[in-house]
C-alpha cells in the first residue's frame, strides 16, 4: 500500500509544509519506505521528483523540501510495494501526455485480475497495476476524444465511468492532474481540508511543525490538500464517499 | 543556441566528472544561462531533472553533480533560448513513452518554417521548435509502427529518413535514447570520444579538474561521450560528419 498527497490552488503554492509530514511516513512515522515521488507544475510545464530510495533518507526529498517549488498542482506518493519490484519504472507518479498536456498520476491501492485492452497509444514501462490503470484511464480519454480537448464535464464522465470499472478489481485512490486541473478519486480512504481565509495556524500530525498560514498567504489564497490520511491534527478535513470522483479546479471542489 | 552531453555505455556509469564541465558551460565559462536538464535511465526506469536557472547555479544542478546516479545512458542538455520563452514546458530534455519505453530528446539548433502534420498521437506542450521536432519523430516511428517495437535497423531508417528532412529547415543536432539504445545525429556539430581500457587521465577544458578513469573502472567498461564541444583536452574526440546518424550501444557505435 501507499499513501497519496495532493495540492490544488488558485495561487502558485509551495508544498513544503505539508512534504515534510508526508515525507516522515516514508520509512519514519510509517512503513511507506520503498520509494517516493512528487511532480509539480509550473505553468504547462512539469517536473517529477522520484526516487527508490525511502523518503525519510532521499537527498532528492531532501531537495524538495529545502527548495521551495511553487505550483498550482502537485502530486506526491510514497511507496509501500505490493505489486512490481522497487524500482525507479515502478515509482509513481507517472506521467504521460495528452492533447497537449501533461498527465501526472498517482495510485493507492492494490487491482486484481486487471488486464484492460489498451490502443497502444499509452503503455505501461514498469510491472505496477497502478501505472496500467493510469495508461488505461488516458487511452480511454484519447479514444474518445482523439483529435481535440473535450469539455471539463466531458473528461469528467470518462474517468467516472472509468474509474467506476477499474474500481472492481479493488482499491483505487487516486490523484490525476494535468496542470490546470486536479482529480482525486476515492474508493476507500482518501481526504481533503481547504485553506482560505481567515487563514489559521496549522500543526502537523507527523512532526511537531506548525506554520501559521496567515503569515505566508494573502486573502484571496485559496488551497486545498488532498491525503489518504489527514496530515495535520487541527485543520477540519473531509472523507471522500465511497466511488466519488471530485475534479477540483482553482483550490475549490468544481463538480463531483 | 544550445550545448549537448549524453553518454551510452556497457555498465551503468556516473556523470560527475562530464556534467561538472559541461555544467560550468551554463552561465561561467559559457553563454548557455536560460535553463539546462538532464535525463538518466536506470533498468527502464528513467528521470529527468530540469531548471529555468542557469545550470552554473542551479540547486538541482548541485544535486546531481553531488549524487551519482549510475545510468547506461545520459542526455543532458544547456540552453540559450532562441525560440519560446524561458520557461519550465521550453527546457530540454523532453520526454515521451512509445511501445511501453520512455525516449529522451534533446536538441542543439534551430529550425525554420518547421510545420509538420502530427497525427495527433504526440503533440508539444511547449513552444520549441526542438520539442515538435521530437514528436514528429516519435510520431513517424508510431504511425509507421503501431502495434510493436520494430529491428534496430526498422527504428534507424525512419530516424535517419526523417531526421534528413527535419534539417532541410535548420540545423538540427540532437540526442535520443530509450534507455536501451542512444542515437546521435550531426547537422553542423556533435562530437563522441570512447573511453576504454587502457584508461588514461582526462583533464577538462571548462574547469582545472582531471580524473584518472583507470582508478574508477574495470578493464571491461566501455563510454562514449558525446558533446556539442569536446570536454576534455587530452583525448581524442571525432567529430561527426554532417547528416550523420550513429547508434550507439554498449558504449560503441553500431552503425551508422
């Protein structure tokens, strides 16, 4: 199993707060020590961090969290392998490009008898189910829509309807961004907190940090974090259903 | 204008030593300040570092040249922009998946009245001219093979078909690895150097550094190097001819 952390904002907006919880269950606080990875955007451009080694002991996590990247989407994982060897083609996220665009994905979870017919438009490097579901999940988008960008609500209905598919052969969390909008996909445990103004102090639950967001923020910021487990112990968080998709655009929730 | 570096070779092999002179071209000993990256393969696996900063002060720069990363094929790269912004989505290396392996390109030149027909399968997210003529050869290599990898001698000649008509628009050196295989193509300027046994010390041009590769290899390692400008003064560099493609693997040229 793994574990997911995402950041959607309305302003560019360093992660290091919130990576340096995150980055503690990776080998310290937790067992997710078989890898990590973090992809950040800027503007349409992207860069994915990734590693093997466990996130607690990366000099490149090392980097992230000294070197404040500023995104409006970041999407981050730590690895507790279930499916594939630790290895760099099986460290998530993954990234590929669409329409245009680059697509970064991360998954939690565990797929079961998975062997989906692919175009072969997008195919897998590594042995994980995860990166299977990920490539399977953009050819159907670029199946349906093969020549252009479709509507928000259009793209939406893809990956609800097939994610709902995928979600029968077992536990499918997922983070999916494509820069200038966010997806996060629950089939059991995944939950977000918003941060706005009146912006408060936050504490972490892994490490005893805390920041006061209204020092570093102005009042028209607006973040939301998405985790499969809270990572801070005094901010109001919200459990995905059961199957929601939630497309987040801007920090806020847009349509679910 | 730009500078590349790549390196192909029999057993995975660090950088430091090439990546520190050629590093310096980025903004010290040369003009090439507006971004730099580079793209390491380990098995299939493969990452890519990129920067808007100068590569001469770079954080992530530092990084890499601190921590080895042992690859069987490099492709760096340092840019001074002459199409596209300074920008995350202009800087080289790019990156693509095809027949489930991820290609890494990196281009030295410039390309006029460039407009090729994309089938729509890869398409540039940024605004290089490097970057569509990336596409365009994964895209005739897809078209021409859908379903699966073709022989090494398949993948050269549409490379070599296609890269021919790309420089009718400009000059067009450039890098391109699947990890597995390197190719090298020459329009004005690339050169290689072989290092094997006997090894001997090299002394870099860009800074007063020497290594002693006898000291850090086995009788049985083979690298090539391969530069824009040649980085060492004490060894032997060929240049390529002009229009000239070589694939390299396992060090050594396979054909051209």
């Amino acid at each position: 199993m793994c574990q997911l952390l995402g950041m959607n904002c309305n302003v560019p907006t360093d992660i290091c707060f919130s990576f340096e919880g995150f980055q503690a269950r990776g080998g310290k606080t937790d067992i997710h020590a078989d890898g990590w990875g973090i992809g950040f955007y800027e503007g349409d451009g992207s860069r994915l961090f990734i590693d093997t080694k466990p996130s607690c002991e990366s000099a490149v996590a090392e980097l992230v969290r000294n070197y404040p990247i500023h995104s409006l989407n970041t999407i981050a994982h730590i690895r507790k392998a279930t499916h594939g060897e630790i290895s760099l083609k099986n460290t998530h996220p993954f990234q590929r490009e669409l329409w245009g665009n680059y697509w970064v994905f991360a998954h939690n979870g565990e797929l079961k008898d998975f062997n989906p017919v692919l175009s072969g438009q997008f195919q897998p490097v590594g042995d994980t189910d995860s990166e299977l579901a990920f490539c399977y999940l953009m050819d159907r988008l670029s199946q349906r829509f093969p020549s252009a960008r479709p509507t928000l609500r259009q793209i939406y209905a893809v990956l609800a309807e097939t994610s709902k598919k995928i979600a029968r052969h077992g536990m499918f969390n997922f983070l999916l961004s494509d820069g200038t909008i966010f997806f996060a996909h629950c089939s059991t445990n995944l939950h977000y907190t918003i941060r706005k103004a009146p912006f408060k102090k936050a504490h972490l639950v892994d490490e005893d940090v805390s920041v006061d967001f209204a020092e570093v923020t102005t009042p028209n910021d607006i973040v939301t974090v998405i985790a499969s487990v809270p990572l801070t112990d005094n901010e109001e968080w919200t459990k995905f259903t059961e199957g929601e998709l939630i497309l987040f655009k801007g920090g806020l929730p847009m349509f679910d």
